[in-house]
C-alpha cells in the first residue's frame, strides 16, 4: 500500500468513555472481524485483564476501508489504559499521525483524558475529538465540546458525535479519520528504522513484537539489529495484524506489523527501541528518540506461606518475567518469613486496585491464582535515594538494608505530580486526604460547570497502597487521577523495625516520615496482634521501633500483649 493510502491513529479514553467499544464498532463497520466473533470484547480478550479491569496488552488491527473509490489501510494501534503505563503511552502515540480523543458526552473530561491528550499533543498528533453516548438521555454533547475547547484548548469544529453501542457516528469516525489524519511520511529509500510499540510473550513462537516502520523497508528473513539492547536477530516472520497475524514478505515505511524473530523474553523487545538492520552498511545512524528503561517503582517482598513452594515461586516469577520488562526480583531471606523474593513492580497497578472492577488483582493474587501459590505480601516500598558518610548517595529498595541513622547524612524520596479532576463538592474532602498524605498543594483550577482540577506534589511513598481507593471512596466514585513522577526530595525520614518477642523482623521494616512513625507504628502492632496466629507464640510480644538519632525508639508506649488462649 502507498504511504499516501495509510492512516495510523490510536483512540484515547478515560477508562468507560468507550474506547473498545467503538475499536470493536471500528472492526466491525469496516468487516475487518465478522459480528458474530465480536461476542466477545475483540479487542479485550485476556481474562485476566479482564478482571485486573486494566488492559495491560496492547491489540492493534488493520483495516480496509473504501472511502471516495480509494482503497485505505487503517491502522489502530490501541494504548494501554491504565496510569501507570503512560511511557507505554507515549511510544504508542508516536507510532501514530492521530488520535481519537472519545470522551463520554455524559461525563466529561476525566484526568486520565487530559493526561493522554497531553501525551498526543507531544506527539504532534492530530486529535479528533470524538463524543460518545450520544444515546444516553444525560449526554450533553455541547457541554462536553465547550469543556474540550476551554480545558484543552482544542478546536471542536470537526469533532463526530457517536454512540459506540447504538452504532451511531462510525461511518463518520471513519470518514474524518481519512481527511484529518496526515498520512505518514514515504521515507522507503531511507535505511530501518522501526519503532516497538508493544511486545508479548508467546510460549509457542517466543516474543511477538509489534512495530511501527518510520523509515526503510524490512523482509522477511533479514539480519536485524535492536538499537538501544544492540541484540542482534533474524526476521523469521513478519507480517500485519488483519486482525490476526499474516505473514506477508516485505513492509515498508507508515506500515505497522509485526516480528518473530526467535526472541526469548520481552526485555529483549522493549518498547521504545529502534529495530534496524544488522549489515553496518545498511544501519541507521540514530535510534529513534524517546527510548527509556523500565524501571520498577514500587518493590515488596513475597513469601510463600509453605517453605516447600520457594522452587514454584520462582518458576512463577520467571515466568511471569517473561512478559513483564519492568518486573524483577531476588531472592531474599527472613529470620521470621523464610526464604522468598523482593519483587520490583512498574507502578501502582501491582498493589492498587480499579473501584468499581471486581476484584482486586494484584501482582501477588495474580501469582497464587495463576500458579496456586498461597503468598505473604509485604507492604509495598518505593525506591529511596541514601547518601551515605562515606561515598556516594545510592538507591535502595529494601528498607531492612538502609544504613543506621549515625552512617548516613540523607534519604530522598520520589515525589508524584498528583492531578485531581472532581464535582465541586468534593474539592474539600480530597484536598484534606491529600494533604494528611503529606501532599504539597500546587494549583486549582475550575473547569466548567461544577468541576475542578486540583494538582498536588506528593511522595509516591503516600500513594502505592490504598490512595486511589481512598479518592474513590471521598468522591463517591466522581473524582479521576492522574499522576507522573517528578524528583527525588530529601525528608525527614525514618526506618520503622516491627520486633516480635523483641526479634525485629527484617522483611516488614519499612520507612516513613518521622511524624507518622508514632501512630502507624502503635496501629500496625495492634493489627499484627490480630493477625499473628496465637499458637506460633505462648506469649508475643510485639513491638515498633523507630529509628532516633541515638538509637532506636519504641513507639507503641505500651507494649502490646498477645497472650494465647
Ligand atoms: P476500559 O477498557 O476500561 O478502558 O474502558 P473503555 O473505555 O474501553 O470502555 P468500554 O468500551 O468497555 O465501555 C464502557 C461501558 O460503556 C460499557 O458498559 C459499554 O457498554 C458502555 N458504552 C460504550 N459506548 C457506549 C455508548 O455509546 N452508549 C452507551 N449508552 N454506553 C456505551
């Protein structure tokens, strides 16, 4: 297909403004999948992910549609929806010309909307706004449409009015698709350069990469080179996604495809990095921009309950790792929990949870679930920065290793910028919980009609277990969030040891502020004296310490007192 004949577009939504149920409307107008395979969500189809409520796999599909007598190719390259993947984001955006913008015409703008329309914006996208649920007898598209022109600043004169569920609107979509979206640049005679935009693991046929061809022309069975890991493989298959793999011999530049290549695990395919030719004569110079690490930033420890489960652990976590670029573990070992692992997640996803979604899913139910573990999950712990007396300041992830107060001259820790979007009425309560979490307010914005946008900086510490629950719950469910890492900041920070019978217990030390060490020290004691199964203990003692500068402190001023039955 001529570039000229390619457009290339994702559609970003706020988690249920739409997005798979028009991607699947998409499918199914343009006959891409016949109706009756669409029973199911087409474009949401692991089960996992469906309960998780998180579509962590991205699905891209190719479709033909005749516009004006001229044959087009359009390729949907779908993003993930969760906060946590916004670098995922980011690549997939570039690998696109334009991007849907569907918000829910009875809802409005939601954080996650403003945060990936920013993502397109810095892609040079063209957005296209779309509003959806035209249907339902709340939608007030007008509204929504002076709420894009006035919070985003983008122009609505051409946005489509649909109904993702009635059908209404798609032959629309698909018509300013074609007209808005710049179709990608012919750069053929240029050497490869391919951008990976998703990868999965397949246990059959290894890892699957999907890509997006800015410039050159790849064919089956070239030598190819993955720039920024500099491995080196074979293109054994290459092929489009109609929606289901089919292998063709050559793809060239504005195409999006996929490769097999024998690759063994998706750190080896990581989103972001630039696919080139091996040959140096027919390299590229430059790997295309924007390619990041992945880089865990929550990390817990995971015990199995049974000694004998340590092997399955492991096999589980590997496994696990297979497909997951970001996840990382080592062995770590507990006086009190035995042999286990410390585990390195992305991001809040791991631990939190989506309201409204089923069940909880975190990385540690996923494990027992999956691999019929039965699993002890430490409180999750981001990453601190430490500045020893001697040497260079380094990075930390268990707090059980962080050197005495008398050895070190600080510790940092990572900051989030916090945006809040809520109904007026709930302005108060979120602002209060933000600020108990030690959240720095920043700004405060009215969006129209009864809605305000509330931005904090706040620790990141403050927001891995339980916060989005918490601004679900004060918002009655109304409020959004969105946040993105910022810096590192020095604070007065301090490690809490838990001793049972006066044993500390390495794996559930953790660090806090200062200020928050006497009360959360005292309530964490009153819950273990619940939890610690009475016949592990005659009599059990438990205790908090915090750290002072002359030793430790107990902080729960009474010991508490477990006597067994
Ligand atoms: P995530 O996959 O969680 O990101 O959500 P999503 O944005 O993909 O939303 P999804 O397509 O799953 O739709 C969310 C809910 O809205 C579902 O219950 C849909 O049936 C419903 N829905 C989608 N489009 C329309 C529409 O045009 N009208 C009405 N009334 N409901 C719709």
């Amino acid at each position: 297909v001529p570039a000229k004949r390619i457009r290339n577009f994702s559609i970003i939504a706020h988690i249920d403004h739409g997005k798979s149920t028009l991607a699947d409307r998409l499918l199914e107008f343009t006959r891409t999948v016949p109706d009756r395979e669409l029973q199911q969500q087409f474009l949401d189809n692991m089960d996992i992910e469906r309960e998780r409520g998180i579509t962590i796999k991205l699905q891209t599909a190719r479709m033909n549609y005749n516009y004006n007598g001229e044959d087009y190719v359009l390729n949907l390259i779908d993003t993930p929806g969760h906060v946590d993947f916004s670098y995922e984001v980011s690549r997939s955006l570039i690998a696109c010309e334009s991007a849907l913008l569907v918000v829910d015409a009875s809802q409005g703008i939601e954080a996650q909307t403003l945060a990936n329309v920013y993502l397109a914006l810095d892609a040079d996208l063209t957005i296209i706004p779309v509003l959806n649920k035209i249907d339902l007898p709340g939608a007030d598209p007008e509204k929504v449409k002076r709420e894009i022109e006035e919070v985003i600043g983008l122009d609505t004169t051409d946005s489509v009015l649909c109904s993702a569920k009635a059908g209404i609107g798609i032959e629309d979509i698909l018509k300013t698709l074609i007209e808005k979206t710049p179709p990608p640049l012919a750069r053929e005679e240029e050497p490869l350069r391919c951008l990976i935009f998703d990868s999965y693991y397949d246990p059959y046929r290894g890892v699957v990469t999907y890509f997006r061809i800015k410039s050159g022309r790849i064919q089956k069975g070239d030598k190819i080179r993955f720039m920024n890991t500099g491995k080196s493989f074979l293109a054994e298959e290459i092929g489009v996604l109609a929606p289901t793999q089919q292998p063709t011999d050559t793809l060239e530049a504005g195409e999006v495809g996929y490769l097999i290549a024998g690759i063994k695990t998706v750190e080896d395919a990581r989103v972001g990095d630039t696919i080139t030719h091996e040959a140096e004569n027919r390299r590229a110079p430059d790997a295309l921009p924007g390619y990041a690490e992945a880089k865990p930033m929550v990390w817990s420890g995971l015990f199995p309950t049974d000694a004998a489960d340590y092997d399955t652990l492991r096999d589980a976590l590997s496994k696990l790792k297979l497909n997951d670029a970001a996840l990382q573990f080592e062995p770590e070992n507990s006086a009190a929990m035995g042999f286990g692992f410390r585990c390195g997640f992305l991001g809040l996803a791991a631990h939190g949870r989506r309201a409204g979604r089923g069940p909880s899913l975190s990385a540690c139910t996923r494990l027992e679930r999956e691999f019929d573990l039965d699993l002890i999950c430490t409180a999750p712990s981001v990453v601190y920065q430490v500045k020893p007396m001697k040497g260079e300041a380094y990075f930390l992830s268990n707090p059980s290793e962080l050197p005495e107060p008398t050895k070190r001259e600080w510790i940092a820790e990572p900051y989030a910028r916090l945006e809040m979007i809520t109904p007026d009425e709930y302005v108060g309560p979120l602002m209060e919980l933000a600020q108990n979490r030690r959240g720095v307010y920043k700004d405060m914005k009215y969006l129209v009609e009864g809605r305000t946008t509330i931005v904090y900086e706040m620790p990141l510490a403050e927001m891995v277990t339980d916060f989005f629950d918490h601004l679900k719950s004060r918002s009655k469910g109304y409020a959004s969030m969105e946040y993105s890492l910022i810096e590192y900041r020095q604070n007065d920070l301090v490690r809490l040891d838990v001793a049972v019978n006066g044993e500390p217990v390495d794996a559930l030390s953790f660090i806090l502020h200062r200020d928050n060490a006497h009360g959360i020290g005292k309530e964490l004691c009153l819950k273990l004296k619940e939890i610690i199964p009475r016949q592990m203990f005659k009599v059990c003692w438990l205790s908090a310490m915090v750290e002072t500068s002359r030793g430790r402190r107990n902080c729960s001023r009474n010991r508490l007192r477990a006597r067994s039955a």
